[in-house]
C-alpha cells in the first residue's frame, strides 16, 4: 500500500465502521484485563457470554484470593484453554492486590509482566481503558495488515512496528478495532469477500487476485 493511500484507508475504516470500538464487555481496567486474558482463541461473544457470572461472583481482584484452581476453572470452563488461564488469571489477581492495591496501573511493562498477558493485551488495556494510543495486532488485524499491503512482517512484533510507522499516531486504536471488524465481517481468513469490499482499490492481494485471474482468462483464451 502506498502511503498516499493510508488516509483513504482511513477515511473507509470510519465510513464503514464509525462506532469501531473494543467489543468485550467490561466496566472497568479490570474486567476488561480478565476479558482480554480470557479472549485468547476464543471469541468475544462466548467471553461475553461468561463474564457476566464470573463479575458479579468476582468483582475486584482481592475476590481471587480465595478461590481455588478448580473453582476458577469451573467458573470460565465454556472457554477454550480454560484450566491455564484459571491459573493466570488467580496468579494476576494475586499480584494486582500484593503489588498495585487492587488497580490495574497504566504501565505497560508491568501488565506485560502478568502472566498470560502479552504485547495484544496490553495494548487493548491501555488503549481501551487509559485511552493511550496502541496497535494491538490479533489474528485479524496481522492478516489484514498483509493483504492489505502495509506489511511483510514475518511476525506479529513487527507488524505492530511497521503499522505504528505507516499509520497516523492519533488512529491507532480506531484503526485496530475497525480492522477486527472488517477481518470478521469480510475479510475472513478463508473466504474474503472481495467483491463487496469497499477497499478493493487500495488493497494488494485484491489486486494481485485481479491480475491473476485476468492471466488466466488471457492464456484460455489462447487456446
């Protein structure tokens, strides 16, 4: 993608998806921390589904304290890999009390430092909750980034370095939630559905798709 194209990828992302924002419920740094934990190859809609009960049993993170490995697992057991994040999540709460009063602090290296939560998560917390500016780079956003054309990355560290470089600072947190709503919604892994896709101009495997079929067609015309 060239960069004169990045704001008309922008102003599409706005048109289509306005109200783009983090869709777990939560109502409050914590929740979302514990949703976001639980998120992890699971979708947001079972997640949704989960953490009402688990919240109003659970509310604080001092609630943890008490609670054994297997009530913790039984309590989130309909979300895949649920007995490690049981364990994550009751270490995490146990240190949010011991080292931060209860509160989940604005500071990066310290959530990255919890276990079970990685650069994704801690950068949906700070966006979301503390609204710093943050690149959160899931599957849906890695894959889009790809076809799209904005990068090469062979992980997902650097595509979240190479989006930082290519996308104005104050849309980073839009930008990644409207990029998981387009990768849900149409460009999905195995089926994009390119030919309804407003970004067709601007995107490099439409294009690349385009030119390949167009070869096709040539050379069975030739036949």
């Amino acid at each position: 993608m060239k960069k004169a194209e990045v704001p008309v990828l922008i102003q599409h992302l706005k048109e289509m998806y306005p109200d783009a924002h983090c869709e777990l419920v939560h109502n409050n740094p914590f929740e979302l921390l514990i949703a976001v934990v639980l998120s992890a190859q699971c979708t947001d809609k079972l997640v949704n589904e989960v953490t009402p009960g688990l919240f109003a049993k659970y509310p604080k993170p001092e609630d943890y304290l008490n609670v054994t490995q297997a009530e913790m697992e039984d309590a989130i057991r309909r979300i895949g890999l649920f007995r490690n994040k049981a364990k994550n999540i009751l270490e995490t709460c146990r240190r949010l009390f011991e080292e931060q009063g209860g509160q989940v602090p604005n500071d990066y290296e310290y959530l990255v430092s919890l276990p079970g939560v990685g650069r994704k998560t801690a950068n949906v917390v700070l966006s979301t909750a503390f609204g710093v500016p943050a690149i959160a780079v899931d599957t849906h956003v890695d894959r889009l980034s790809h076809r799209l054309g904005l990068t090469k990355a062979e992980n997902v560290l650097q595509t979240e370095h190479d989006l930082m470089k290519k996308l104005p600072k104050e849309e980073w947190t839009f930008t990644h939630h409207a990029l998981i709503l387009h990768g849900r919604r149409v460009c999905a892994a195995r089926s994009p559905k390119c030919e309804i896709c407003p970004l067709q101009s601007i995107c490099d495997h439409y294009k690349k798709e385009t030119k390949k079929a167009a070869k096709q067609t040539r050379k069975k015309a030739e036949v």
